[in-house]
C-alpha cells in the first residue's frame, strides 16, 4: 500500500516520478487503438498515461519515446521452461531481450523425473528473476499412469500442495484427454481438485471436436484452454465452446496461418491467445521467443493491435492476473518499447518499473538464484548387453512385426514389416528402411528395455539417443544395430542424460543434459552450440537435422495414434498395449 500512495502522489503531481517516457505511440489494448501518450512510472506501478505534452511533467529519468511504440510487456500463456535445455535464470537472459515480461511455466517435465521435488527445484531457481515466472501445477505425472512410468506419481494430494505454493496459478494441461472426457483415470480427481480450488485447468486437446471435446471442455470448466489446434475449424470449434486457444509457435509447430484464419472468421479475439510451449535453444537465439510467433500473425495478415492483444491482456485475463497486460494507470510497470510494431523489434523493457533491457543488451547480468541440481537420474539395469536391442521371437524364417510409421512424429500410425528370424531372433542388420526403436526406464524400473520396429525414419547406420522423451522421459533410442544401442546408452549413462549420436560404436556428438537428463548448467548460446553440432552429426546416420524430433515425441501416449513407451508399443486411443508380432 505504501508503494501505491506514492504512486498516487505522484499522479497528483506532487513529487517526481521515478522514470518518465514522454511522447511516445501507446498500443493500447483495452480500447484497441494507438495514442500518443507520456507515461510516469513509480515504483513497480504506472502511475500516470495522459496526452502526450498536456502536463508539465519531471521525472528522475526521463525516456525520449519519439519514434517508438510502447506495448504491454509480453506474457507467454504456456510453455515449457525444460525445452529451452537451460535453466530458469539462463532462459530469462535470452527471452526477457525479446519483450517476454511474464511466463507461465508447465514443469511437467521435471516433475516426471524428480516429482514434487523437481516443481519445487524450478521454483527456486526462478525466484528473484527479473521476469514473472508463474508455474502451473502438473496434472499428468505420468500422462497416462496405466501406460508409462515416470520417475512420481502425482495424485490428488500433489495437485492440493502444489496449488498452495507461491506463484503456481493453474492446474498445468490435462493430457489424459482420454480420461478426462470419459471421467476415468487419475485425471479425473486431479482435476476435480482444481475446480475446487478456482483455478484454471489448462487444456490439451489434439484433435478433440463434437462430443469428445464437449464432455472434455464440461469436465475443464469455463478457464480451459488448448494449444494443440492444427487448423482453423478446430480453433474456432474450441473458442466458440468456451476454451482459450492459444496460437502456438514452436519449434515443432507454427499454427500463425491457421489461426489467421480462425481470427478472421469471428469479431471478437479475447478467446484467443499467444504460446510458445517448446522452443529449443538454437530457435531461441535464431529465431526468438513470443516476438517470433506475433511477427508470423501480423505476416498471416492479423492486425497488430489484435496480435498485441493475444499476447498480454487476453492471456493476462485467462489466468487472472490482474494488473498486467496492459498500459494503464495503476496497473503494473511492465512495458516494452519497440523500433517497429509490426516487425515486433524489441529496444527496450521494462518489468516491475526498471529497466531490465536497454537498446537489446541487458542492463546487468542476471544471476543463478541456487546451484544447479547436479545428480545423475539415468538409473538402469546394471546387466544390460546388445541382446537386450534383439527382438526375440519364437521359430524361424520370414515374420510379420507390428511398427510404427514415424513420417509424422505428432500423428504416428501403425504398420508392419517383415522380417528374417533366426534361431528365435530377428536378423540384422535390418533392411533399408526399418530401424529398431527402445524404451529403457530410467527412473529404477530395472526392466528391460521395450522394443518396437519403425518406418518412415530414414536412419542408415549408427544409433541416436536421448533422455528428453516426452513426458515420462525414460532413454529412448532408434538404431540399426544392437552394439551401437548399448553404446548410445552407456554414454548417455556417463553424461548423466542429454542426447547423443554413435557410429560403428563411436560417439559422433553429445549434448550432456546433467540436471534430471533435461536441463543444462550453461548458457542458452553453449547448449544452442551443442545442439548445433548434435544435429550436424546426424548426417553421417543418414538423417535430416530435425530428426530428433521423433525421439522427443515418440512416447507420448496422449498424442495419436500409437507410441512405445516402457510398458510396449502403445494403441493410444483403445489405451491398449499392442504385440510385437502381427500374426
């Protein structure tokens, strides 16, 4: 209260304000146009938007506005913290110099490995930074219980704690859309918690539409939300139903065009939103963070000031987070200036009332609020030999295997290969064309690994691994000979997680990942740099740069049509376990 009576003195115009941007066109997103406005900022609050040279106005630092825009500081509504492979404080290094003043964080996968301890860890290392880092509690951990393990188990009693810490706004996406919709499933109680609480319950949707997604969005309530939209229809399906659609531009989908499309048909955005949810660090640095995804929407031909909207006050609103999202008085100071609205570069930014980026440079370096969590979680069998990477089948000659057609790493389908058996094991090496994918727990299962052949995933030789796999994040490889597999994984072993390419037993590349297998010590420029070489490395494998991508997906089983987790290959619809031979 004290902070605010001097910021209503100062509106009064009894003492200086602390810092002064004059003259400058003011995107305003509550009344959607664009003024020339002076803006008087005290403390952490703005405390005065008026007429740009109406009053005679001091400040003890003033900001010469003319020629730039001011616009709400950008809120990312759902992402993951994890997929940048750097910790919280290095993230914000990167994302707070393209205009990001807020984030809401899903660590879902951190807490698949390190439980409530891994929610709490990205707590603390967010704690101080000079962005609002706000955490939604994650529901599916694993996302779908009877066809995973992860390293916890989340109940209703973890849903209950976690919504009593600080800065943990939301119940994070609901996954088990499957369980959800039919009211079954640990999902049900979980977010049965939420609504009890009054808290939002994120969504997640894949190609919901008609009944499913009516009895998935009456389960969610009236603060759901789903950024797995790939077309227009779908988008406008879930805004008109009740759901806030985010528009999603990631590393593994730009969805700018069709919610282009989607916004076109209806007069009223406030349904739609703005994320980011995975970026990787090469992206980050190349291509940016929120910035990037408003630049695809006004180049798909949205308006600005309804780009701008999506990205702060409409994503603000969602989750209640009053005070941001907008330039107004006595709302909170987070702004950022721009050299050009349309192209969406960024100059400088302001959260809580200082200046934390000035002409795209920080203005001090931001520091690790604790010690990285080094401990290695890559616990597997201690007897593990190449011939646990040899399917095993009864009799000889020619069988028919059940296998997963990887060409579309969000929408895998099943197929089937033959293949030669000898002796009751499957010959190698494998034809041109079929590669060998494992599943290893990572998380003390003790199990062997669980095999499945693939197609449409053009490796040649060698063998690519990595602990980021989507959500459980167990080590989950693909390779054409078993030796290569077993070294893959050994390696990995070693760097305590991360990914790695191996060749005629050789390590071709290497991204160490030693906090929970996730998550780097270093700076987003030496992970992107590590990541470079990984994915130059895969051509001496035969595979494209983005081919690590199947890796990182192939074990969702909250995504179609069938994965391979540790349980087996997986019908994710039926939530069957499907048999290695086809009969």
């Amino acid at each position: 209260m004290d902070s605010r009576k001097v910021a209503v003195a100062m509106a009064r115009g009894n003492q200086p304000f602390d810092i002064l941007i004059n003259n400058i066109r003011s995107v305003n997103v509550l009344t959607r146009e664009i003024h020339t406005v002076d803006i008087g900022i005290s403390g952490n609050l703005i405390a005065y938007v008026g007429q740009a040279g109406k009053e005679k106005l001091s400040a003890q630092r003033v900001i010469e506005g003319s020629g730039l825009w001011a616009a709400p500081g950008f809120i990312d509504g759902h992402v993951h913290n994890e997929s940048s492979m750097c910790t919280p404080a290095a993230w914000a290094e990167v994302i707070l110099i393209h205009g990001a003043t807020s984030v809401v964080t899903d660590p879902h996968e951190i807490a698949n490995v390190l439980g409530l301890r891994g929610v709490k860890y990205m707590l603390d290392a967010s704690r101080g930074l000079p962005l609002r880092y706000f955490i939604t509690a994650p529901s599916c951990v694993p996302s779908v219980p009877q066809l995973e393990t992860a390293g916890a188990v989340f109940g209703e009693q973890e849903m209950e704690d976690m919504l009593t810490w600080e800065r943990v706004i939301a119940v994070g996406e609901a996954m088990d859309f499957v369980g959800l919709s039919n009211q079954s499933g640990s999902i049900t109680p979980i977010v049965d918690v939420g609504q009890a609480a009054g808290v939002p319950i994120e969504g997640h949707g894949p190609g919901l539409t008609g009944r499913m997604l009516q009895a998935y969005l009456a389960a969610a309530g009236p603060r759901c939300s789903d950024h797995e939209s790939l077309d227009s229809a779908n988008m406008l399906e879930k805004a008109r139903t009740g759901s806030m659609v985010y528009a999603r531009v990631s590393s593994f989908l730009d969805a700018a065009t069709e919610m282009a499309e989607a916004i076109r048909s209806i007069p009223d955005v406030r349904m739609f939103g703005l994320c980011t949810d995975d970026l990787h660090p090469g992206f980050l640095l190349e291509k940016g963070h929120l910035d990037h995804g408003m630049r695809a929407l006004i180049n798909a031909g949205v308006d600005p000031l309804t780009v701008y909207q999506m990205g702060s006050i409409n994503v603000a609103q969602h989750y209640g987070l009053w005070g941001l999202g907008a330039i107004a008085t006595g709302w909170l100071a987070d702004i950022v200036l721009l050299n050009d609205l349309e192209k969406v570069q960024v100059r400088h930014v302001i959260t809580g009332g200082q200046v934390r980026v000035w002409d795209g440079q920080l203005t001090e370096p931001i520091q690790q609020p604790l010690p990285p969590l080094l401990e290695n979680t890559v616990r597997i069998p201690a007897n593990l030999t190449d011939e646990d990477f040899i399917p095993h089948i009864k009799g000889n000659g020619k069988h028919r295997f059940h296998a997963m057609n990887l060409s579309n790493v969000t929408d895998t389908r099943l197929t089937s290969v033959e293949l030669m058996v000898e002796n009751g094991q499957v010959k190698f090496p494998l034809p041109k064309g079929i590669a060998l994918a494992a599943v290893l727990g990572r998380h003390g299962q003790g199990n062997p690994p669980s095999l499945a052949f693939v197609t449409g995933f053009p490796i040649q030789k060698g063998a690519v691994a990595s602990t980021v796999s989507h959500d459980s994040h167990n080590l989950v490889l693909i390779g054409k000979h078993p030796g290569d597999m077993l070294h893959a994984v050994q390696t990995l072993v070693e760097l305590g997680g991360g990914l790695t390419v191996v060749s005629d037993q050789k390590v071709l590349a290497s991204l160490p990942l030693p906090i929970a297998g996730l998550l780097s010590p270093l700076s987003v420029v030496d992970v992107a740099r590590q990541e470079a070489a990984v994915k130059a490395s895969l051509a001496a494998l035969g595979l494209p740069e983005e081919a690590t991508a199947a890796l990182l997906f192939m074990t969702l089983p909250v995504l179609p049509q069938v994965r391979l987790t540790d349980h087996g290959l997986v019908d994710v619809l039926a939530q069957q376990i499907i048999p290695l031979a086809a009969g």
